[in-house]
C-alpha cells in the first residue's frame, strides 16, 4: 500500500486541512499530528488561516466592480475545484503505484 510521502502533504497545502487528509487518504497518510508537523515544518501558516487569507488577498487586489460575497463565492469555488484537482492527481498516483507493485 502506497504511503503519502512528505511531496504529498506538501502539494495538499493549504487546499487540505491535516483532518481531512487523514479522512481521504485514510492508512496511506500520517496522523492528524505528524501532518500538521509536516505543516508546520514547512509553511509558516496554519492550512486553515492560509485558505482565508487567500481568499482575502484575492479579492483586496482585484480589480472588479462586484461585492465582496459574489467575490469570495467565486473565490471559493475556484479553491474548491483545485482542491478537487490536486484529490484526483493524488489518487490518480496512488492506483497507479499499486497496481505497479502488486
């Protein structure tokens, strides 16, 4: 069974809290405490204080004529699909090595 490798934890950032890696990726991932080590080690930023700051900072330089709310919406759903991108590659990996090494 493949394990999620620091790479891993890393490309997740900050799209994953460490609960939420720990609830997809199940026995392939650390603990919920090792992947926020991870985290830690290598972002100054909590995952979840980094999703709201970007969101912030998108909408501070934006250029547009739309409120905050439609904005941060559109925002998020942009997140949201990335998020569901960086899941499907990471997965994507996963079956392939174990189909390889079995």
């Amino acid at each position: 069974m493949y394990r999620l490798q620091d790479k891993d934890y890393k490309n997740l950032y900050p799209y994953f809290l460490p609960r939420q890696v720990k609830q997809e990726f199940g026995d392939r991932a650390l603990s919920e405490r090792s992947i926020s080590t991870i985290y830690k080690k290598n972002f100054k930023t909590p995952a979840s204080q980094k999703m709201a700051s970007m969101i912030k900072e998108t909408y501070t330089i934006a250029d547009i004529e739309s409120n905050e709310v439609d904005w941060n919406n559109t925002v998020a759903e942009a997140i949201n699909n990335t998020r569901n991108r960086k899941k499907q590659e990471l997965w994507t990996k996963i079956d392939l090595i174990e189909e390889l090494t079995d």
